[in-house]
C-alpha cells in the first residue's frame, strides 16, 4: 500500500472510526488513506447539539419562541387588512357579490399560500434550522455541486452536520438532478441568478412595507382630523419611520418581546371588531367560503377581475419574513403561534370588513377605519400605527439575515454584522443596511404618498420571490426529499400556475409603481454579481498560479531568507496550495516567521460548524519548517470570533494536529496497529510517559493527555461495537518528546508575538479583456471595494498587528 499509513479520523453521525493498512491481502474492506500531507481532518471529537431546527425543544422553549414570533413575524400580516380593499377596489364596488368574490380570493389564497405552501411546506425545508431562498440554495449545494466557487473539499462532507445523504439507485430522478445540476454550467449560472433575484426582492421588499405599513395606518387621522393634508400626513409618516429604524440597534431579540403584547392586542382587537361587523351588518358574508363566488366575480368582472389579483395577494405579504426569519425562531413555535394566533384573528377582520361594505360600499377607500366602532377608534388607531411599525420588523429582520447570508458566500460587499443575542446566534443588525433601508423607506414614503401605489410595488416583490420559492422547493423535493414524482408535479403545478396568474396581473401595471422595487433588486443583483464574480475570477487566479511544491520548498531553503521570532498568520482564500503572494513577500522581505501559518477562511453551504470540526491543517514540505496550512471553516450563520479567541481556538486544535500526526500515522516503519482500543493504548504510554519522566507532555496552557485522552476515551468507549479496534506497537518515548518538543515551541513563539499578514490584491482587468470585464473589474468593482470595509475589521484584528502584502492580478 506505499510508504505512508494513517491512523484517520472519520466522521459518519458522529462515530469516530479509526482504520489502519496492514496487509492489502488481508484487510480488503479498509478505506483506502491519504497521505500525511494531505489537508487532515483534526476533529476527532464529537460535535454538538444541532441547531433547534433540527432537534427536539422543551415546549417552555417553544412557547417563549412562540411570544417572540408574534411580535417579529406577523405585524407585517396582520396589518394588512389595513388596505387589501382598497387596493383590490381602486374605482369602486361595482356589484355586491364581488365583495364576496374578493372575500372568498382573499380566504383561499392566504390558506394556499400562507398556510399550505409556507407554514406547512417550506418551513420544513430549512437548513438545519434556517429558512429562506438563500437558505434553500445552501441545501441545494450540499447535496449537488452548484457552487461557481471551485473551493470545495472531501473534507468538508465529513462535518456532522453536513448530512449530505446519498441518492439511492432507484432514484433515477434524483441522480439525474444531481447530475444536471453540477455538469451543465449554464444551469448552475441560472440558479445563482434566481437566488440572487430573490434576495434582491427580498431586500426591496423591506424598503416598502414599512413605508405602505405606517402609511396607511397614520393615514387614519384623517378620519378625526379632516384638515390635515396629504404633505402633513406624509410628514408624520416620515418622523414615525426614523424611529423605527433607531431602535433597531437593540436587537431582535429585546424588540420581540416589547412588540408581542402589542401585535398580541391588535391581533384580539381585530378580531373582535370583525365578529363585530359580521354580527351587525351581514352574516351572509359566509357564503364566500363557497368557491363559487370566485368564479362568478370574474365572470362578471372579466379583465378587471383578473388586474385585481395585484390588490388580493397583499394579503399574504409577509409570508417570505416567515420562511427567512426561521433561524430566529424554530418551526414548531412558528406553527404554533401562526394556526392559533394569527389566522383566526386576520380572516376575522376580513370578513368583518366585507360585511361592512355590503352595506356602505363608499367607504372603500379607508374600509377599515370606517369599519371600527367610533369608541374604538382611538385605540384602534394607536395599536394600527404600532402594529404596522411592528410589521415592518419582519422584513427589516429578514434583510438583515439575508445579507448575512450574501456576504459570508461572497455574493455581497463586506458590511459589519452585529449579533445582537448571545442567546440566538440568528439575531443580527447591520448599521450600514439599517441606514438605507431607512432613507430608502423615507423616500418611497415622500415620492409616492398614497397607499395604492407603494401597494401596487409591494405586489410585484412578494410575486416574484413566492415563485422563485417554488422552484428551489421543487428541485428540494427532488433531489434532497426524493418525495414521489406524483407529489413533486402536484406542488409544481398548483402553486407555479396560481402564482403566475398573479404575476400577470401585477406586471399589468409595470408603469403605476412596480418599476420601483424591479429597478432597486436590479441594482442590487449587478452589485451582487459583481462581487461575486471578480470573487470567483480572483480565486480561480490564485489556483491557477499556485506556487509549485518545489518552489515552496527552495523558497523556504534558502539562505539568505531569516526566522523571525514569533507566529505570522498568513491569510488566503485558497484551501489547497500557497498563493502567488507569498513569493512575492519573501522577494520584498527575505525573511518569514518562526512559524508561519497559511490561514483559509472558508465558509461553507451550511448554517453553523461545531467548534470542534472548525480546523483542518497540514504541514507545508518538512515539519522541521513548521509551516502549516489551515483552514477555518464556519458556517454562514457562525459569528466571526475575536482575533485573540481565534488565535487561541487556531493553537489548541494545532497542539492537536501535531500529536495526532505523529501517533495516528506511522511513516515509513509500516507498525501495525492490532486488537485494543487505540486511543487507550496511547493514553495509557501517555500516562507512563509521564510517571517515569516527571512532567506532562502538554504545556500548562493546553489539555494534560490524561485529560484529553480520557474524554475522548469516554467517547469511544460507548461506542466500541462501532470501532475496528488496534495494538500499538513500538511506542518509544523518543516520538513523546518530539510532540512535547514541538508543542512546547509553538507555544514559545506564541508568546513572541502574533503578527497578521493579509494579501491586499488589487484586482484590475486583463488588458485584451473585453470591454464588459474591464467596466466590470477596473470601475464597478473597484468603486465597491473601496467603499465597503476593510479585511482586518471584517476579522477583528489589531490594527497594530496588521501586515498588508500589496500585488496586482490582472484577471
């Protein structure tokens, strides 16, 4: 089997398995090893618990969770009985019955889309706890290599949380999926684009429903106060939306619990009044459960009829916040506060309302407050205008997670991300977003005044992401749920075919607003697609002019090149081989630190890595170098630690890989690992090796091996029908003292110093480039990367310690 055998530690549903080559004639099933140069998994230890998406919660958790999502996720719904009617009405009610019509679209319609397809569908299509289209496409990319990225490695399927599964033979439309989705560039391309389009709308989206929220909900004082002119009342709207986007540096998590109560009473009050309206004005209003009624309004109605829909899907807005906002709650508590929370009360109010039109169809144009008892007015009018800055929450939560999302893919410039709970990894703020979703809101509001515009704008965001949706979750049935092929073509049909019925009749209207939200997510899509793709021609640079083995190596020999005390991180995006910068500092500075370090920042298509799989190293040629190459991986949701924390969290997991490399690998002697468990053989020599010499192999600052190999002992000790067991033989003390040797010096040139050295490449199109590429890169790209932030504050690192190597790739 060669020269190289490798003690490996593998991961499947966290079982450590430990495989050994003695004899090819004997042992045929063992895996075959990678040689000990190779990028090594040093995550031998158990990860933790799964996120609550994917675990079993107290239901004390849920029903906390449950108050929460009632103030984060559904003011956005349930104020929009605020202005469903007019909008679906803008000349007037025409015929009685068309309000139940209306009634009966507006029922049916939250039912299939909100209820069925979202709460019931889609939030159990949530990667390992976190939902949204992003989220949908990170699942796709686990189990299909979609990415345009060329940074992927085996060792990341090892993670335990990847869970990647593997298509079954019979399966054919499952392996063919697979096969098209990572075979046909093209295809790979599209579905980039569409996600990117949908979070683009999603992002627009959080401009308009505040402004349409608070807008219609301020627009009541009118009702008291007649005078006021549409200017002023624009004004109020204006002052009420800088507030909101003020608070919202306090965190989702203080916000949800100071608006739950309210949405909580808006959501009784609405109800109430609706049971009220029905009993008083008309009962027959029931009937619009008949579907008939549908049929019959646009029969009578006929192309007015259809241009209405633009009027009836608002009153699923919101629904996207649902889905996205997840890693902020959990399915179980979304499901529960939504089916007995927020629908009985939201077609109350509908229905209430219509029974109120059949009877005064004039007031159409402000049909909920005409509605409201007058005794009622003012508080209803004060829990209207905190329900809709409430509502407004949903989406401003949701672009904020989204663009968490965007930017740890690299689809997004480098913005700063506050985690705002310790308690809830999901719960963010982004200052920059939050200042032009505010000003971006404040304009809308000033330019369009009206409701019945900004609703017309609003519709064509909600559309487009809905069937963006339906189309990730369809490729998710088949090649990650592998459902039967009838269910797949049932959900594709209904819902692709209803909500394209929508979105012809909100393009219908292209010119009366929806213009707005299509020319924000089209600007937002080239600024997207622009970093993401000088980010994938700059990564696809760097491996192309990798530096050679033989060059590292004559690099690192030479004699002139000085050692100089201490630890120097050198960071790069490539996860195999050294860059072209590197060559390029030692011709500057003929000298490299005592140990230099290769660090790899990578994230992966998942929302979180155990701390414990987060490191993966490999020596650089000779230890004797002591260069090593790492790489970090986090999860897209994972917060980036403190330059200190990291650097601690980098040295453990080393002191890890330099005992593992020299124990769990036997170089050119070929020993033969037999019969007991291995770890125990090692703890116990360990153990031995220190009653006889007096000290620990480990410095103070690190895990005594009696300590780190009796817990991880523990561990498979549990398990020991799992593992293939093996005798370590000719254990000598000489090899202890090399790893205590060499750890002990490593951690010698920790103290010395820790110094920083980022590669600043200044990217600029390639001179017989066309000119496309060269608008691109030298001025699009250009303009976003000197206005986003700075390498060493995305990663929190002293500016004192900081060493920029500059180089130009021309791509």
């Amino acid at each position: 089997m060669g020269d190289d055998v490798l003690g490996r530690g593998s991961r499947r549903d966290q079982e450590i398995v430990l495989v050994d080559i003695v004899d090819d004639d004997d042992h045929d099933d063992v895996p075959a090893v990678r040689r000990q140069d190779s990028l090594y998994v040093d995550a031998t230890r158990a990860g933790g618990a799964n996120h609550r998406g994917g675990q079993e919660e107290s239901w004390a958790r849920t029903l906390k969770l449950a108050f929460q999502c009632v103030g984060i996720l559904y003011g956005d719904i349930g104020t929009s009985p605020l202005f469903v009617y007019s909008s679906t009405f803008k000349d007037g009610v025409r015929h009685p019955d068309d309000l139940l019509g209306a009634l009966s679209l507006i029922i049916y319609s939250f039912a299939l889309f909100t209820i069925v397809k979202y709460v019931f569908i889609a939030l159990r299509a949530n990667d390992d706890g976190d939902g949204g289209t992003f989220a949908l496409y990170t699942l796709i990319s686990r189990h299909a290599k979609v990415s345009l990225i060329p940074n992927q490695q085996a060792e990341d399927e090892l993670i335990s949380k990847y869970n990647t599964g593997k298509p079954q033979a019979t399966l054919r439309r499952a392996r063919w999926m697979k096969e098209l989705l990572e075979t046909n560039r093209a295809v790979k391309i599209w579905l980039f684009l569409l996600t990117i389009l949908a979070t683009a709308m999603v992002i627009s989206d959080a401009v308009l429903t505040p402004a349409i929220s608070v807008l219609s909900a301020v627009g009541g004082l009118k009702e008291k106060a007649p005078n006021l002119t549409t200017d002023e009342i624009v004004w109020i709207t204006v002052a009420t939306l800088v507030v909101l986007f003020a608070i919202q540096r306090f965190g989702t998590d203080k916000i949800g619990y100071l608006f739950a109560p309210i949405i909580l009473l808006w959501l009784l009050l609405i109800g109430c009044v609706g049971i009220y309206n029905t009993i008083k004005f008309d009962t027959g209003v029931l009937r619009a459960f008949n579907l008939k009624y549908i049929i019959d309004y646009f029969r009578r109605n006929k192309k007015d009829g259809w241009i209405s829909l633009s009027g009836i899907l608002l009153c699923f807005t919101g629904t996207e916040a649902l889905f996205s906002d997840l890693g902020y709650f959990s399915i179980r508590s979304i499901q529960l506060s939504f089916s007995f929370g927020l629908v009985p009360s939201v077609l109350l109010a509908y229905i209430g309302q219509a029974a109120y039109l059949r009877e005064h169809p004039e007031h159409i144009a402000n049909t909920f407050y005409r509605s409201t008892p007058n005794v009622m007015f003012w508080p209803t009018f004060i829990l209207a205008v905190a329900a809709s800055i409430i509502g407004s929450q949903a989406m401003i939560s949701c672009a904020f997670a989204t663009i968490s999302h965007l930017q740890t893919l690299n689809c997004f410039p480098r913005v700063k991300i506050l985690h705002t709970s310790r308690q809830y990894s999901g719960q963010l703020y982004i200052p920059e977003v939050n200042f032009l979703l505010c000003v971006g809101a404040c304009l809308v509001t000033i330019g369009f005044k009206t409701t019945v515009i900004i609703g017309e704008a609003h519709a064509i965001c909600v559309v487009f992401v809905m069937i963006i949706t339906t189309l990730l979750l369809t490729i998710v049935m088949l090649l990650v749920w592998k459902v039967s092929i009838w269910y797949v073509a049932l959900f594709f049909i209904v819902f692709m075919s209803s909500e394209s019925i929508y979105l012809s009749a909100v393009l219908y209207q292209f010119v009366h607003g929806e213009y707005v939200p299509v020319s924000m997510s089209v600007f937002l899509m080239i600024v997207m697609t622009v970093w993401h793709y000088v980010h994938v021609k700059r990564y696809e640079f760097e491996l192309e002019h990798t530096v050679p083995r033989d060059k590292v190596k004559e690099l690192l020999e030479r004699r002139d090149i000085q050692r100089v005390p201490g630890v120097g991180l050198f960071y790069t995006d490539l996860v195999q081989g050294i860059p072209p910068v590197f060559p390029h500092l030692i011709e500057k500075i003929p000298s490299i630190h005592s140990v230099l370090i290769f660090v790899s920042i990578k994230h992966l298509p998942i929302p979180s890595v155990d701390r414990s799989e987060r490191f993966i190293f490999r020596h650089v040629d000779k230890e004797e170098y002591k260069v090593f190459q790492c790489v970090a991986r986090y999860g897209y949701r994972d917060p980036m630690e403190e330059a200190k924390d990291f650097v601690d969290a980098l040295t453990e997991n080393l002191q890890y890989y330099i005992r593992d490399v020299n124990f769990y690998t036997t170089g050119d002697d070929q020993h033969i690992f037999r019969s007991t468990s291995y770890a125990s053989s090692i703890a116990e020599s360990f153990a031995s090796y220190e009653k006889h010499s007096g000290h620990a192999v480990y410095a103070e600052e690190m895990l005594t091996p009696a300590e780190s190999f009796s817990e991880h002992t523990k561990q498979l000790s549990g398990r020991s029908k799992h593992f293939k067991q093996f005798q370590v033989e000719n254990m000598n003390m000489q090899k202890m003292e090399k790893v205590q040797q060499e750890q002990q010096a490593i951690l010698r040139e920790m103290e010395n110093g820790v110094v920083y050295i980022l590669g600043e490449s200044d990217i600029v199109a390639s001179p017989h480039s066309s000119l496309l590429n060269k608008i691109i890169v030298n001025y699009i790209y250009s303009f976003l990367r000197k206005n986003c932030r700075n390498g060493e504050k995305m990663l929190s690192i002293p500016r004192s310690q900081v060493l920029k190597v500059g180089i130009a790739y021309e791509i």
